[in-house]
C-alpha cells in the first residue's frame, strides 16, 4: 500500500527565491535513486517561508535509510540545507493529517 506523507520545512528568510530556483528540477541520478526506491510522487508548494511537501512512497522510513547512503542524496542536502531554516529532518514521520474530502464514487 502506497503511503501518503505531508511535510513542511522552512528556507531561510531572504532564500525563497533562490530555494525556488534551485529546487526547480533536481538531479537526474537522484530522481532515478528515489523512484528505485519506492517514491511515486513528491510535490513541493511554497507559501511565503512555509514549504508543503507531499510525498507518495511505497514505504517512507525505508526510502530515508536507503538515501543516507547516496551519494547523490548527501550532495543534494549539503546542497539545499544551506538554503533551509533548519536542516531537511530525513526522520520526520510527516504531519498528522486532520482532515480531507475525497472523490465522489463514479
């Protein structure tokens, strides 16, 4: 079963713009070791200094212990933590979801 998991992480006052810039497309050998891994789908949405992530995996905490040992993956944060308030948290376990409205039954 897919796990669906929402993050948030904050960039520094001052690095919206080059966060968005940066994070527009990610490395190639990275996307690739993540889909390897189980990730079906990882969106990011920014408002203000709040990051949303939303993140589709078939297992989450699997796919962080498979990335600290990617080389690719230790770049990319030593990459986009200097822009984070706060390093990216490989362990967090996402938010609590509240609430949602799902489809209509065709």
């Amino acid at each position: 079963m897919t796990q669906r998991i929402a993050l948030r992480t904050r960039p520094r006052p001052g690095a919206e713009e080059a966060y968005d810039r940066e994070h527009a497309t990610i490395p190639a050998d990275l996307e690739a070791q993540m889909r390897a891994a189980g990730v079906h789908t990882w969106k990011i949405w920014r408002d203000g200094l709040d990051l949303f992530h939303y993140i589709e995996a078939d297992d989450y905490a699997a796919l962080q212990d498979r990335l600290r040992l990617s080389e690719a993956d230790l770049a990319w944060q030593r990459r986009m933590n200097r822009l984070l308030d706060g390093d990216f948290d490989p362990s967090a376990t996402g938010m609590r979801m509240v609430w949602q409205m799902e489809a209509p039954a065709p």
